[in-house]
C-alpha cells in the first residue's frame, strides 16, 4: 500500500450539475509527488459516524476507500485537486463529496503512475464518460500543444461541459447521454473519419461499454495494444 496520508478540504464547488470539484491541503502533502495528474489514488473516507477517516491497514480497511483521480497538484501551495462525480448514483464517495464542507477530513494514498502510452503519438483518441471525465481532461492539459487528434467525452447534459484546456489540435467532442444502457461513446466513435499513424488510445467508461469499444478499436488501422490504456472504471 502506498503511503497514506491526512488532508482537508480547502474548498469545494460544483463545477456542472454531476462534477463536484474538491480541492485539499494539509501538511502531509508537502511530498506529494509532482506529474501525476491523470493518475489513481485511493481516497479513504470516514466511516460512518465518524469525522476523521482511519489511516492503516486493518480488516476491512479496503471498505472505506475508492480509486480517484488526480486532477492537478500545485507543488507551491501543497493543494490536490480532485474532481467526483455527483447526483447520478449514490455511494460513499459521492454522497462524502456532495456534503463535503471546508475542513471536512480525506484519507489520500498513493498515487500510482499515470497510464497515458505516448503523449507523442502520431495522433490521440481519448474516450471518457463522467467517471473517465477528470483522467481525460489531465492528460489533454498535458498533451504537447502540438498534438492531434479527438477527444469523446459524455456527459449528462449539456451544462455539464467544462473548460479544458487542450491543444488547438484535438477535435473535443461532448457526448450527451443519460441513458447509461446506451453506449453513446461506440455510436460516436464509430461515425469518427479514422486518421493514418499509430494512435495513443485512452478508454475509461462503464465496464462493458468499454469492452465493446476496445473490440471496434482493435479493427481500425494503425491501432497497437501497447499504445492503448483502456480501463472499466465502474459496472452497470
């Protein structure tokens, strides 16, 4: 397990109707690894009744925590941003980041390696829904300006579009789907005009949908498995 640590949250703020943005400091970020945006950690929440989340390793330790992204870390100010998903399902993170108030305490540990192949592919194709969303948009803000390519990405409803800061180059499409039975994201990529070279790929949606995508992915041309993350980051 990697090293856990206690922070609290700095502020909190809904940035679209399901993305609630919580930005944590505290003393135990000071060596916080930096260029690990797009990673996992784990966040380790209170249990119930509890303020303070319990650090360690315990039975039934895993209980209490949940894979998580890393949004952006400022190494001037020791913050970790992290973006959850809210008002779509009920669970122990989200229903911990809808109430979550400044000073409220978060387990954070970790993080492990960002995923993302080659951010110097010939072109880029990342493919997210609202789970995917905060990994998609760290690794666009960390593609070179010059790279190309399209970037899928649903959402719920249109208002829950964000600003990304990616390069003029990667076509951005919003995907607007909530009938999560529909895989909106395969109907989008197969209507896409394939580009010639090798892709780097990033999947990251619903289990299932992602295995249906990965299996059209695997026909296109140009396309390498070891250039291709793509990851189930919930089931339905």
């Amino acid at each position: 397990m990697k090293k856990m640590r206690m922070t609290q949250v700095a502020r909190a703020e809904n940035i679209g109707p399901h993305m609630r943005r919580i930005i944590l400091q505290g003393d135990e970020l000071n060596d916080f690894p930096t260029d690990h945006e797009s990673a996992h950690f784990k966040a380790v929440f209170p249990r119930l009744g509890q303020s303070k989340p319990k650090l360690g390793i315990y039975p039934g330790f895993k209980k209490w925590m949940r894979s998580y992204t890393v949004r952006a870390f400022d190494d001037q100010t020791k913050t970790l941003t992290v973006d959850f998903a809210v008002n779509d399902h009920e669970g122990l993170a989200s229903n911990w980041a809808k109430g979550a108030q400044v000073g409220d305490y978060l387990g954070v540990a970790g993080p492990g390696d960002a995923k993302y192949p080659n951010y110097y592919a010939d072109w880029h194709l990342l493919i997210a829904d609202l789970t995917g969303l905060p990994a998609a948009a760290a690794i666009l803000e960390k593609l070179p300006k010059t790279a190309v390519g399209f970037a899928l990405l649903q959402i719920p409803t249109a208002e829950d579009k964000q600003t990304i800061a990616a390069p003029k180059g990667i076509d951005l499409h919003w995907v607007i789907n909530d009938n999560l039975n529909k895989n909106a994201l395969l109907e989008q990529l197969e209507s896409l005009i394939w580009p010639d070279g090798n892709p780097a790929v990033f999947v990251a949606a619903e289990s299932s949908q992602m295995n249906a995508i990965n299996k059209h992915l695997k026909t296109k041309s140009g396309y390498k498995k070891e250039q291709a993350y793509t990851s189930g980051y919930w089931k339905a």
